[in-house]
C-alpha cells in the first residue's frame, strides 16, 4: 500500500502563480497546489528474509532484491491524474500527466468549483505490459494487460509487469474561498510470485516457468480486479545469482481472495516445463491455496527429482507431474 497526500491549498493571488493580472481568471475557478508524497508498505523485505534465510541462498535473496527494486518502490516516475463529473455523464473534466521521479513532487491545478471524483494512477508510462484504458469516463477506466499470444513452447502466455502500479480514487469538492486538505490513499495494484528451485545436480538442457491464475484487469473506480476463466499463463523470468539455486519471478496482478474460494481450491498456480537431456519434457504444476494480494512477494521453494519433476518443501503446495508431457495436450489453467 502506498500513502498519497493530495494537499490542495487555496492561492489568494488568483489564476496565476506568477501573473496578478486576474482578467483571463473565470471567477468560478481556483487554483490550488497537489502535493504528492508516495510511502510504500510491502512485505517484500519480511518475506525475502524469512524464506531465504540460509547461507547457501543469500545470493539468490540479493539478487531477488535487486530485480524487483524498480517494482517494490516509493518512487514515482511518472503520474496520470483525472478529475471527472459526478453528476450525470462520468465524463472527465480535467486531465494531467506529470513526470515526478521523485517521492514527492508540488503541481499547481487550475479547477472550477464543484464536486468531482478523482483517479490516479503512477508508474504506468514506462510499464511494457500495462495500459491504461477507457480512462474518459470514471466508471469505464481500467488498467489491462496486453494478452496477445507469443512463440514460447506454443504456449499462451504474457510477460511479466515491469514497473510497479499505483491507483487511487478520491470524492472531492472544490470549495470557494476555503483552504482545503485532501488525503487519499494509494494502493499498488500488481504483485511478485517466485519459485526457487534447487537442481540437485540433475542435468537438463532447458527449464521454463510460468504462473496463472491472477486477474486480467482493474477498474480503477470500484478498486475491482477482474478474473476471466482462463487466465494466461504469466512469464517467470530467470533472476540470475551466483549459487547453485535457481529463481525464477513474474510480476503481475493478484490472485482471487482466499475468502472468496473453497479452502480446498487451488487459488494460483506455478506451471514447470523441464526438458531433459533426452530431449522428453516434464511437466509439473504446483497448486497454491494461499492467496497472493496486492503489494505483496510470495516465494514458493523446491528442488527437482530424478524425472526433472519439481517437489515443494512446503507440504501445503500441491504438485502434479506429467512426465514425456508433449505440446499437443491442453494449457489452459484449471483453476
């Protein structure tokens, strides 16, 4: 979760900053100041540090911290802000983008008054796989993800998010003549899954990870992820270190609640394709029952068998193994 101060001051010295001259001022406007300040909250750190506590995984940690430091951060590259009509259409009034790099950033705002809802969203410019969308109207602005299908193992699959999301929404009204404090909290939208696996020295000439099971979209407004009934699968990309450990991380939006599921249903999944050196592939999917959540890392640990199969250490992971699996069977997520 990320905390947003939205200050917005009301400025005596009328439409300019700069320039007193007040005749091209409309006299149902005021300017105020939006003062942005972005503290992140992710238990990023907790789980690293509790999951990969011995010495031989200390490089693969490092490096983990290192390959999501850009995606667990306070710092905003860039902001999307939109203020748009309660009454009627929804339609948006007054839009600005802003480059912050920066943990806090002042911008000066021009607004008529009356009352408005406000979205925002940061770290989207320079995210490869999330859009914002729909973005005219309150009620139909969205964050999706680009599902098109990529030649990997014929498989359907995206790739991972490569910035950490932020939204938030807020009620607000602009009054004549008042000093007026906004706080509107923020919320990272996309999450981390990863799987470290131990090889045991078991030759193999390739591995690829992929996990599904995770929302496809986000209204922004309602603050709602959307779930489709045949996710994609999520690229796991290698995160490279210097021991004998291999990880594997995808970034990407979140699971269904736990509360919302059977506590016997598996409510994300990590899907293993190993090929061995006689070129047949095994392929293991491990089922998790434990929700991945917004802002948070959830590290999944293993090691390979004799078949290039994947056992879990955590006994409440649940694996199935296909071994000689072909391209020619069905991928589609059975969550």
């Amino acid at each position: 979760m990320i905390g947003l101060l939205l200050s917005a001051c009301w400025l005596m010295a009328g439409c300019s900053v700069i320039d007193d001259d007040l005749s091209d001022c409309p006299a149902d406007e005021q300017q105020y100041q939006m003062v942005y300040q972005l503290k992140l909250v992710t238990n990023m750190t907790t789980e690293i540090s509790t999951q990969l506590d011995a010495v031989t995984e200390t490089s693969v940690a490092n490096a983990l911290k290192e390959y999501l430091k850009n995606i667990f951060t306070d710092y905003a590259h860039d902001v999307d802000l939109s203020f748009y009509d309660t009454d009627g259409s929804l339609a948006r009034l007054h839009h600005d983008t802003h480059i912050m790099d920066a943990n806090q950033k002042s911008y000066t705002l021009t607004l008529p008054m009356r009352k408005y809802q406000h979205l925002a969203v940061a770290n989207i410019a320079d995210d490869e796989m999330v859009s914002l969308t729909g973005d005219e109207y309150c009620n139909t602005s969205e964050l999706i993800q680009d599902e098109s299908t990529k030649a990997a193992v014929s498989l359907k699959h995206i790739s991972s998010h490569t910035t950490g999301v932020f939204t938030a929404r807020q009620s607000m009204e602009v009054l004549e003549g008042v000093d007026q404090t906004f706080h509107v909290k923020l919320y990272m939208v996309n999450s981390a899954a990863t799987l470290v696996l131990n090889p045991k020295e078991h030759p193999y000439k390739d591995i690829k990870v992929y996990t599904t099971g995770f929302a496809s979209a986000f209204h922004i407004n309602d603050s709602a992820y959307v779930y489709s009934d045949n996710p994609p699968l999520v690229e796991a990309k290698p995160v490279k270190n210097d021991s004998k450990l291999l990880c594997f991380c995808s970034v990407n939006f979140p699971s269904r609640d736990a509360t919302k599921a059977a506590t016997d249903q598996s409510l994300w999944k990590i899907k293993v394709y190993l090929t061995k050196m006689d070129g047949k592939v095994t392929e293991t999917v491990l089922d998790i029952k434990e929700a991945l959540k917004a802002g948070n890392l959830k590290i999944i640990k293993g090691e390979l068998d004799d078949d290039g199969a994947v056992r879990p250490y955590d006994s409440k992971v649940g694996a199935s193994v296909m071994l000689d699996w072909n391209e020619g069977g069905s991928y589609d997520p059975d969550l």
